[in-house]
C-alpha cells in the first residue's frame, strides 16, 4: 500500500504556552482502518482539525496524496472527508438537500445516482425528505457521514463517530464503516470506546499530551505487549496469598476465592506447571481454571500512564 496521509512533525501552539501537539509525525496508508486513541485533552481533535485546515498549524507539514495542505489547500482539503464530533445541521432543512449541498460547496457536478447509492448504503434513503430536526441522534450522525462523503474522498475522519449512539446503532455503524474501506476510502476515528478499535482498526496509534506515544499493527501490538492471566479458583476462599507463593506474583480474587497468575505466553517458560504444583503443596484444593488475554483498553491504560506492559 501506498502512503496517502503523511504528517511531519507537526506542531501547534497556544498564546501562552501551551502545547496542544508537540511534534506529531505520521504517515497513514491507503485504504486501511487507523484508530487514534487518547485521553481527553490528548490532541485528538487539534490533530484532525490542523489536518483537516480548520486550525493553523504552528509549524510542519501535512500531505494528502501529495497536496501539501499549506500550498496547495484545495486539491488537500478536496481529498478530505470530516464527520465532526459535534452534530451540527440545519435542523429545517431535507437530508437530501443538506447532502446535495454538501456536494456542491467543494464545486463537484450534481450526481444523484452517487448520493443515493450513500444514503441508501447509511440507512437514509427512506429519510431523504425528512426534515433532520425529525431524526434521531444515531440518524444524525449519519447524514454527517453523508456529507462528509458527498463530494467523494480518499481520506474520512470521523471523530468519536458512535458518541451518543445506543448499542445496536453502532455496530451497524461499524459496519458501514468496514464497507467504505472495502471501497477504498481511508478511514482514521478517534474514540473513546475501545472495543470500536479493537473491532475495526487495522493499526492502533496512542496519543497522548499531544504526542504519539505509538503506532503499531493491532494484531502486533497485542501480541508484543499483550499478556495472559490464569484465574484458579479455589473450593475455599482465603484472605492473604499464603507465603509459599509469594515468588509467583498473585492477585487475590473476587472474595478471595480465586487467585490470578499473569504471564508472558511468548515466554520460553510461563511457569504455570510450577504455580500449579506448588498452589497443591500449599493445601488448596482447585476447583476450576480459566484464562484470559489481555485486551487492547488494558494495553492503552498502560501506555498512558506510562506503565510498562
């Protein structure tokens, strides 16, 4: 794949002092699944903003297919699609006049077959003369997505994309999304849920303080800084880790009826065998064992504390 959103140590600064990015540099290929991840406050949306040409940039450079979004802010920004966080519509106006005018501002000729085909693949094509102060919010969220694809672009941001928007609705969203990368758009979402990115993402990149901490495949990452947990349950509970198990680093369990190994599953020995051996010649009895894999919201809670994983 090639690139298609390089950013180069982009920077941007406040009166006053502060540092909304310090130094981001990023390249984002086409045609995949980038999800950006952040504390509030991070530099998530100053991020997408200064990409997307909304906010000044105090230094670097941001390319979109080779536009440079400074010299060449047109051919840059006509590349670009945008699903703010914030629902902001006319509320007296059709969907199918917000979405054909959308269209128009980035001067594209009228094509009513191409805005159906995206109303009718979001679920809005029944809605297209409906009033938008008659949707509901999930709707609403979708006819942005509308907009933001109406004029046909190579790059959708979409920042926090399901906030607000009840479970069933947002996993239709999630599959709205996957069929536009099936189409060849790239697509880069910030969000606060992080079983979106998990289910979606192809590569995961970790803001915070306004710099990059990391971006990996989220298959990679999983596996590098992933780890694995060995819950025993015990028939009996008990109130402290009896002292011929201190060596093994265990957590008591939920009213001390289970107690919790973590390892290393690329460990040349995760010295389960050894626990096991050794929780028997203590006097407890076991009565079931189970595992479990870390998860991406651990690793991200980690890398933002600065924890090691």
């Amino acid at each position: 794949m090639s690139t298609i959103l390089s950013i180069t140590d982009l920077r941007k600064s406040y009166a006053g002092g502060f540092e909304a990015l310090k130094g981001v540099s990023l390249d984002i290929e086409e045609g995949e699944i980038l999800a950006l991840l952040g504390p509030n406050g991070a530099g998530k949306t100053t991020l997408i903003s200064t990409v997307c040409g909304i906010t000044t940039a105090t230094s670097g450079s941001v390319k979109v297919a080779g536009h440079c979004i400074q010299q060449e802010f047109r051919a840059a920004r006509e590349m670009i699609g945008l699903v703010p966080q914030e629902i902001n519509l006319e509320p007296f106006e059709t969907v199918w006049n917000t979405v054909r005018f959308s269209r128009g501002l980035f001067g594209k000729p009228r094509n009513d077959a191409l805005l159906q085909d995206i109303l009718t693949k979001l679920s809005l094509w029944d809605k297209r003369n409906s009033q938008v102060k008659e949707l509901s919010g999930g709707m609403k969220r979708r006819v942005l997505i509308a907009k933001a694809l109406s004029h046909e672009p190579r790059v959708l941001f979409l920042d926090e994309p399901s906030a607000g928007v009840d479970v069933e609705l947002r996993k239709d969203m999630w599959d709205v999304v996957r069929e536009l990368r099936q189409s060849g758009v790239t697509i880069i979402l910030t969000t606060h849920y992080i079983e979106e990115a998990e289910a979606m993402a192809d590569r995961v990149g970790v803001i915070a303080k306004g710099e990059i901490l990391l971006v990996e495949e989220k298959s990679d990452l999983m596996a590098r800084m992933g780890k694995k947990e060995l819950e025993v349950m015990l028939t009996e509970p008990i109130s402290d880790v009896p002292a011929s198990l201190a060596a093994h680093g265990l957590r008591i369990g939920p009213q001390g009826r289970s107690l919790i190994y973590t390892y290393d599953v690329k460990a040349e020995r995760t010295g389960i065998t050894t626990l096991l051996n050794d929780v028997a010649a203590a006097g407890l009895v076991l009565s079931d064992v189970s595992t479990r894999q870390s998860s991406l919201e651990d690793i991200f809670v980690d890398l933002v504390k600065g924890e090691p994983s």
